[in-house]
C-alpha cells in the first residue's frame, strides 16, 4: 500500500514538474495558495518523502516485490 501512495505521489510530483517546465505554471502552488504556502510545502514535502521512499523499489529483488504483491493480492480476496 505504501508503495503504491508513493508512486502516486511521485506521479503528482512528475506531472507538476512538467507543467513547471513546458508551461511555467506551478499547478501545487497554484492549488494551495503560493509556493510558501504551509499546503503548498506539505506537499512538496509529501512528494520529495515518496521519491525517497521509492529509490528503495530500485534496490529490492523482483522475488521480494512478486511475494509482497501476492500477499496484498490474497487480502483484497
């Protein structure tokens, strides 16, 4: 589960850093008021917080991600 919240996060993040690039438009800071908005930081804070979590994806064997998808599988069952 975790893994999946932070690749959402990561994925908000991505699209974010995206419109900042092509289009010059902050859609975080734009939602929440302004980039020194305390919404806005939690928010920056939770995505760089995801990205951390997620170099760890880089670092586990395929074995460990397959049985840990089985587990969560068997339990949505």
């Amino acid at each position: 589960m975790i893994d999946r919240i932070a690749l959402i996060l990561v994925t908000i993040g991505a699209l974010n850093w995206g419109s900042v690039g092509l289009f010059k438009f902050d859609l975080v800071a734009w939602l929440f008021g302004g980039q020194a908005a305390l919404l806005s930081r939690i928010v920056y804070v939770l995505v760089a917080l995801a990205g951390v979590w997620c170099i760890s994806l880089l670092f586990r064997e395929n074995d460990m991600v397959s049985e840990h998808n089985d587990m969560i599988n068997d339990s949505v069952e």
